[in-house]
C-alpha cells in the first residue's frame, strides 16, 4: 500500500515514488493486455506467426508481414511495438516497451535476449520513470541472451554476440561482444 501524508516521516519523496507513472488509459490497456492478450499470445501454437501478429495489432503494435515470434516472448505494452518485414523474435525473448521499441527489416532476435527501453532517472531521490527508445536497424543480429539498454540505436547489419550487454550505440556492420559490449571486429557486408 503507498504511503499517504498522515503516516509519520513520510516525505514528498516517498509519495513521489509511490506515484504511478501511467495515465487511467495505459492502466487499462495494461490490464487487458495481462489478462487477455499476453494469454492468448503464450497459447497459441508454435508456428501460427500470423495469428500472434495479428493480436499483436489489435494491440496497437505495428507489424509488417512475415514476422515470427515465438508464443514464449515476453512483450510488455506491445502498443509501443513496431517490427519490419522478415524479422524474426526467439524463445523467450523479452520486448520491453515501456518506451518505444523498433526493429527493422530482417532482424534476428536470438532466445532469451532482453530489449529493454525503461530505466529510472537515478539522479533524483524519487527516481522518477523514463521510457527511451530502442532501435534495432535493418539486417541485426540479437544474439542469445544480449541486453540491449534503453536509449541504443543497433544500426544497420551489426551483431550483437551471446550475452553481451549494449547500452550505448552499436555502429554498422560490426560485431560487439561482452560486458559491457565492445566493437571485436567488422561484420562483412552483404557485397563483399
């Protein structure tokens, strides 16, 4: 239960906090995505990538054609979701889209990677919510269990390696590896 003004030493800042960041609006979309669509999302069977796509829009996801998730990933508030043709979100994959998330065309996105585009502004006492954006360009590779921070733009053909943790920009056509991720080397372009 949050604090309230008549509880002793309570202060602004502990109100602060106990605030909830998300208008009455997001509020219900949140439930009805909880008690209904991410439900049906996990329930669907395997391959039935169309049906998941189209729950995903009803939603208020932007989807393009031939896009498969698998029914284990993990999607919150798919509304601020926008994924490009042929692009593909592995097993247990985790979309958090406190902000926006955007994921170009062909893009791979490896089991149990986590995208994660919420954060908290550390600098103040109350550590208010923020919600940057992610954008993964066209022709990435997510790796297995990579992090991909909030406010990071993966640009067009980079790598991600397994388990790296990326949170400031990747340039294009480079692979990163570790924690946090580095530039190993360049990832060959399609022409070479």
């Amino acid at each position: 239960m949050p604090p309230t003004p008549n509880q002793p030493n309570v202060t602004d800042t502990d109100l602060a906090r106990a605030r909830s960041p998300y208008t009455t609006k997001e509020k219900v979309a949140r439930v009805l995505w909880s008690l209904l669509g991410a439900p049906v999302f996990r329930l669907t069977f395997h391959n039935w990538y169309a049906l998941r796509a189209a729950l995903l829009r009803l939603f208020g996801a932007t989807i393009a054609g031939h896009v498969r998730l698998r029914p284990s990933v993990r999607i919150e508030q798919p509304w601020n979701l926008t994924i490009g043709p042929n692009t593909a979100v592995g097993d247990r994959a985790i979309l958090y889209c406190l902000g926006p998330i955007t994921l170009g065309r062909n893009v791979s996105i490896s089991q149990q990677a986590h995208l994660c585009a919420g954060t908290h502004d550390h600098t103040h006492p109350d550590l208010p919510l923020l919600r940057p954006p992610i954008t993964v360009e066209d022709e990435v590779w997510i790796a297995a269990d990579a992090f991909v921070g909030p406010s990071v733009t993966v640009r067009t053909g980079a790598v991600v390696g397994a388990r790296a943790v990326l949170v400031k920009d990747a340039d294009p056509w480079t692979i990163y590896a570790g924690n946090p991720a580095r530039p190993i080397k360049p990832r060959p372009t399609p022409n070479q």
